[in-house]
C-alpha cells in the first residue's frame, strides 16, 4: 500500500536572526525549538517565508539560542527580523495515519516558544 505524507513538526512564525551567503548551507534552529518540534539535525526541512514567499529546501543543522539563520543559498531567501515557518514532513502507512499528531510550535518574537502541542 502507498504511503502518504503528512507535517511531522513545525516551528510558525519563526523570526530569521541571520543570514550568512558564506556558509555551507542549511537553517541553524533553536536546540530547544528543534526538540519540541521534534526535528532532528541533518532533517530535511522546507522554509515558507511570510514575508516575500520565497520557498526552500534544506536541512537543519543545531543552532544557538533563539537563533533562526538562513545559510549558504538560502541566505538569499530572507532577511533578518522576517517571518518564517519551518516544516518537517513524515511518510505514513495507511494504519499511521489516525494516530498521528504533528509536534507544532508557536514562537513569540524573539523565537521563544509560546505553545507547542
């Protein structure tokens, strides 16, 4: 049977600290929104910016605190002190699906988390 595919995790309105075009690439997160979102590091992630709507792929990489940087490519696709939302997507098999519940995280504007679920 096909598997389908769901959000897993999501860190909403996440505000972007850095972007640095001379990194290797990737999104430096947050250690403590990464484990409440449940995103591991080296977890490929899609990038929704609010504020232009640029869209990207990448992975995740350990961040420091409240730190939410764009880097390498994507440092083209935001700005610091704009919007972002980070998803994670899983594969689910037909008898997942009920069960599942995505880890959502609400952050505030200095990326401190105000709800997760």
């Amino acid at each position: 049977m096909a598997q389908r595919t769901f959000l897993h995790g999501k860190i909403h309105r996440a505000t972007i600290t850095e972007a640095d075009v001379d990194y290797e690439g990737s999104i430096s997160i947050d250690p403590e929104l990464l484990a409440l979102a449940d995103i591991r590091p080296f977890e490929q992630v899609d990038v929704y910016n609010i504020d232009n709507g640029e869209r990207l792929t990448t992975y995740a990489i350990v961040g420091g605190p409240g730190q939410i940087c764009l880097n390498g490519a994507a440092a083209l696709k935001g700005q610091p002190g704009q919007k972002v939302i980070i998803a994670a997507y899983c594969l689910l098999d037909a008898a997942e699906i009920d069960g599942h519940r995505p880890a959502v995280v609400l952050v505030d504007a200095a990326n401190r988390p105000k709800k997760a679920s």
